[in-house]
C-alpha cells in the first residue's frame, strides 16, 4: 500500500490528457467522415496511455541514475529522487510497459486493418516501434535525445502529426489533408508544454549538462520561442477552420484560447522556476480542451 502513492506520482497521471489530445482530435474528424468505431478509439486511448506512462517512468528513471533531479529541481519531486522507488524496481516496471504497450500496439493494429493493407499493418508497428524507442530514449541510455536539444522535434512529430494523423488513417485507410493543419498546431501547443517544463528547470538542467533547447536560447529567447508556439498554434487554427469552414460550431475551440492568451501574458512577467511551473497544467489542460472543441465542432450538427 505504501508504494501505491509514489507509483502513480511516477506516473504524472497530470500528463495523461495532453496525451490523447491527437487521439480525440483525429478520432473526431473520422467520426465527421463516417468511419468511427468505439473500440478502435478505446484502443488507441490505451495504448496512447500506457506510452505515455512508459515515458514518464523512463524519464524518471533516465534523470534520476543521471543525477539531473536533485535539490535544485522545481516541481513535484521524482520517485528515484525521493528513494521511495529503487532503480531496478523502475526498470522492471518499464520492461513490464513495454510489454504492454506492444499488445495493445497489436491489438489496435488487428482491430484497424485485419490481414489486409500490408502497408498500413507495417507502416504502424514501425510507428509504434518507434514511439517505444523515443518514449526510452529521452533521458535513458548513454546519449539520450533530451540532453542533445531534440525533445521539441519528438514531441512535436509524435504527440501533433503521428498522434493525429496516425489515429485517423486508423479509421480511414488514408491520409487526408484534412487533419494536417490540425496536427501541426496540437504539435506546437505540445510542445509548448515541454518548452515550459524546460524553461522551469533551465538552471538545474544547465548544472546537470542537461542541454534542453531552453538552455540553448536562454530565457529570454525561449520566451519567444514559446509565443511563436502558442500563437503559431491559434493562427494556423483559425486559417483552419475558415478554409474548412461548415458553420460557427467550427470555431468552439476559440473558448480554449482565453486561457492560453492569459498564459502568454503571465509568462511575459514570469522569471522564477515556480512561475513558469504554475502555470503546466493550465497549457496542458488547455491544449486538451482545444482538441475536444475543434473535434466536437465538426460532429455538432
């Protein structure tokens, strides 16, 4: 019983809607199209899930054995850093999701194409392969990709264009420029996630010789960085939805820009790692509302 806590706070259970947002966003679109079906979209909730709780076990386990979380880190503390949990027990525990997101990999993969299109069956366990590899690597191994300044890219390609496009050629069997747009902005405001967490630990991953796209702007710049993102995001929406404009639900998603227009202006005044960490939930949070509304507002008719 005395273990449960420090699993699920290893878990970053918070993260789990940023997760699904490309999954809700591409599933929406198919459903607008004629092609949805509820077990492939609880399928691919699971799987999307369980990858994401493979990363956050990995990264804990990646910057614990590295000494990255330590006394400077802002934020909740990690379950290596805190001892609750030993560094076998986690890297048991990621082979053991390893396990599970390749069956739930197999699962979605049968479940959306059977024994035909070869392509699409290889093209997904290939993604998938791949997910798994980038879910590890971020901090684990010797050079891993989030100490080289690469984790916007990944997150950018895997929780904007695979997550969205990947989950609506599950229903479809084709890619359609329909969701390009779509993904590309959900890539921007993911990232932006991930540029806030590394603004919030720039000085502890400096020490650490963590080398995060942050550390290499320095604050200043990664500021700018992060409004060309969430603005970048909002402009390529609206562009969006009046090139694929059907009627004014199109634009329910607008009621998740208050937040993230209030979010812009807090990180303009912001300066210390609690700022920047206060304000996670409300970008994370805010990015899953905007793909719930701009999905919904194209099956509301």
């Amino acid at each position: 019983m005395n273990k449960i806590k420090p699993w699920l706070s290893a878990m970053r259970l918070r993260t789990l809607p940023l997760s699904v947002s490309g999954i809700v966003l591409g599933s929406c679109f198919a459903y607008y199209n004629g092609h949805f079906q509820i077990l492939i979209f609880v399928l691919a909730i699971f799987t999307t899930i369980s990858l994401q709780i493979l990363s956050n076990l990995a990264n804990d386990y990646g910057d614990g054995v590295k000494g990255t979380d330590n006394e400077d880190r802002v934020g909740p503390e990690r379950a290596l850093q805190s001892g609750a949990i030993t560094p076998k027990e986690m890297y048991e525990a990621i082979r053991f999701n390893v396990l599970i997101v390749v069956v739930l990999m197999v699962m979605l993969i049968w479940m959306a194409f059977g024994s035909s299109n070869f392509f699409y069956i290889l093209l997904f366990f290939i993604l998938g392969g791949l997910s798994i590899y980038s879910a590890l690597r971020y901090t684990m191994g010797n050079s891993p990709y989030g100490y080289r300044a690469l984790g916007d890219v990944f997150v950018f390609v895997f929780f904007g264009l695979v997550s969205t496009i990947g989950s609506y050629v599950l229903y479809m069997h084709t890619i359609d420029h329909v969701v390009i747009l779509p993904a590309i902005a959900l890539g921007l405001l993911s990232v932006a996630v991930l540029n806030l967490n590394n603004m919030r630990d720039i000085e502890s991953d400096e020490k650490s010789n963590k080398i995060t796209l942050a550390v290499k702007l320095g604050l200043p710049r990664a500021k700018k960085y992060h409004y060309f993102l969430i603005v970048g995001a909002m402009l390529l929406t609206l562009v969006f939805s009046i090139l694929y404009y059907v009627e004014l639900y199109n634009f329910l998603y607008l009621i998740a820009f208050i937040p993230l227009i209030i979010h812009v202006k807090k990180i303009r005044v912001a300066h210390s790692p609690s700022d920047f960490d206060s304000q996670l939930k409300v970008v994370a949070l805010s990015t899953f509302l905007y793909s719930v509304l701009l999905g919904i507002g194209y099956i509301l008719y």
